[in-house]
C-alpha cells in the first residue's frame, strides 16, 4: 500500500497547471470514443473534461497519489498510484492520449515514468505533458520595495517545494531530447503566464498555495508567511504568474 504526503494530497497547486491544460485540449483533437491516461488528477477537473470529449464510449484512466476527491463513472476509472514505486495502469499500446501534470513535488526518477507513459501509448497516440518552468516570475507592483522582495522570496521557496529541491521544474532537463530518444515526433510546446493582481482570483490560488505548503517552508517565517497572505489580497499587488508549459508529441505509426 502506498502513502500519500503533503506535495502529493491533492492541494490548490493542482490547479496551477489547470488552465493551460485546459486550453491545451482543443490542440490534442480528442475524439469520441478515445481511451484516456490522465497521470497526476488530483481534485479532477481536467479529469471531467476528458470524459466529456470522449464521450460515453471513450474512457478515461485517471491516476492520483490520493483519490479522495474522485469518483468513479462508467467512463473514468480511478487508480491511486505512487510515481516512485507503482506502475501506470495500462499495457503497451493502450492509450489514444496521455495527459500528464508534473506531480508537485520530486519525481525519484521521472525518465522512467515519461519511458512507460510512451510504451503504454498507441501507435499515433499523443502524450502531452504540463510543467512549471525555471522562470523566475516577475514582482510588477507592490505597497514597496520590502513587500515585492517578501513576495519574491516566498514565491522562490514555495516553487521549489512543487517542483524539487533542483528547481529543474520540468519532467528533465531536456524533455526534448527524451521524446526524440524516444520515437516521440512532431513536437509542439506552448507556454503561458499572466498577470495576477491582489485580491484576484490568481493571488488569491498563491495565498492558498503557500498555506497548504506552510509547514514545509522552513526558510520562511510564520510572520512573512502571514505577511504574504496579506499582500495577496492587496490591490496594489501586480505580479507575474509562475509560467506554464505543455508540450505535445505523437508516437509514430510503424
């Protein structure tokens, strides 16, 4: 039996990658009756809108590292999984389509999870995987110049517990070269960030963040923990998003 953690509960840091999953969909050309690998589904969202997509003849296979808050359909089917030491449901060649979320926290060997996402894949099927990427965001606007450094520093902090203490933030290094390696073709990467003002929904998801990941933030006070909240809901607040990046790449017919 596995156990859960705190980088891997499902948290408001799943939802970092949400949005650009989601407007990542329409490129991926899911059609109705298509069988789905969601890895890393955390609360589920992304997980409901495979289901409608491929419809009541599709499937979607949702993993997670805690499944508390999915349910099974007769189209989504749930597994609870440790990406260090478990398997991926699924045998070669079983997947039209696998999304998968950079699971928040370090991967013990994230080649070897990308390797059998690939295997498990269909000749022609897609895999598409989401990240955050090194970039070091942007502190546009803030009460003064004490603040934008708190906001930057916690921010610094709280990325390197999603992503490992390496900061690569990215399932390798050079995740091309992996999917090249691989057979993996026709690549195509998109990357997105916004502009998040205290008070908005976005600060509000950061102020969240950092909450659900206090107890891990040892380099950070309670006081500038609290401090941080409190700017977050500040409207003279303007910062950059962490930035996002899903890449795409199909396995080819033999």
């Amino acid at each position: 039996m596995t156990t859960t953690s705190l980088f891997t509960r499902p948290g408001p840091a799943h939802q970092l990658l949400d949005s650009i999953i989601g407007n990542h969909l329409d490129r991926l050309k899911i059609k109705p009756g298509q069988v789905v690998l969601e890895v890393g589904a955390g609360p589920g969202e992304i997980t409901a809108r495979l289901a409608a997509l491929v419809g009541r003849d599709g499937s979607v296979t949702a993993v997670t590292a805690d499944t508390r808050q999915l349910a099974p359909t007769s189209v989504i089917d749930i597994y609870r999984r440790d990406l260090d030491c478990d398997l991926l449901p699924g045998t070669t060649d079983s997947y039209h389509l696998i999304v998968a979320r950079w699971p928040h926290g370090p991967l013990r060997d994230p080649v070897d999870v990308v390797q059998q996402m690939i295997a498990r894949l269909r000749p022609g099927g897609t895999l598409a995987l989401a990240f955050i990427t090194p970039t070091t965001p942007r502190i546009y606007r803030a009460p003064d110049a004490e603040d934008a450094r708190l906001i930057g520093t916690v921010m610094h902090h709280a990325r390197r517990v999603l992503v490992g203490p390496d900061g690569s933030a990215t399932w390798t290094r050079d995740i091309d070269t992996l999917l090249l390696d691989n057979g993996m073709a026709g690549h195509c990467t998109h990357t997105g960030t916004e502009t998040w003002t205290g008070g908005g929904p976005g600060c509000r998801l950061l102020a969240d963040i950092v909450t659900h990941l206090r107890p891990t933030l040892t380099e950070i006070t309670g006081r500038d923990i609290d401090r941080f909240g409190a700017l977050m809901a500040d409207p003279r607040v303007l910062l950059a998003s962490y930035e996002r990046q899903v890449i795409h790449a199909r396995k080819p017919v033999c």
